[in-house]
C-alpha cells in the first residue's frame, strides 16, 4: 500500500468519525438541536480542510445545511464526499480520451 492509498484511507476513517459526531446529537433529544447549532459551522470548517478546492468549498456548504436543518443529520456528508473523492471522481477521470 502506498502512501497516498494511506492517506485516503485516514481521510475515510476521519470522514467515518465527523459523520458519527453529527450522528450524536440524537443521542440526547432536545440538547441535539443545541450541538448541531455549534456542530454546523465546525463541521463545515472541518470539511473545506479535508477536501480541498470547489469540491470542498461545495461540500462545506451541503454539510452545514444537513447539520443546521432538522432531521437531516442522517445524511452522511463525510462519507458521502469520499466516495465522489476517491471512487467517482477518479473513475470519471479514467473515462476521459486524451484526444491531442
């Protein structure tokens, strides 16, 4: 495994985690809507330095959306951007004809 195979797979387990903590502000009902007020712009934060470039500035404002909205917190945002970074994006980028 190289390098860069590593960090990807540090970067789902990260992804795994975030996701988990936007998970848990349905643990304790009530105080959840509190968490995801403070949760919303961290994880957002958090997501532009994951994922760098448009992709991430694009993903950091889905994330905060889905944490600042009720009920959405279902949604894994995290994981859901690892799979367009790492499997369809590249797989798209294999698909392209070098025509010149």
């Amino acid at each position: 495994m190289n390098l860069e195979n590593t960090n990807k797979y540090k970067i789902l387990a990260a992804s795994i985690i975030f996701d988990a903590v936007g998970y848990a502000s349905f643990i304790l009902p009530g105080i959840g809507e509190f968490t995801d007020v403070i949760w919303a712009p961290a994880s957002a934060y958090i997501m532009t330095k994951l994922y760098k470039g448009n992709a991430g500035k694009v993903g950091a404002a889905i994330s905060f959306i889905e944490e600042a909205m009720p009920g959405l917190d279902v949604v894994p945002t995290f994981t859901l951007m690892w799979l367009y970074t790492y499997v369809f994006k590249s797989k798209i980028k294999e698909t392209i004809i070098d025509v010149s």
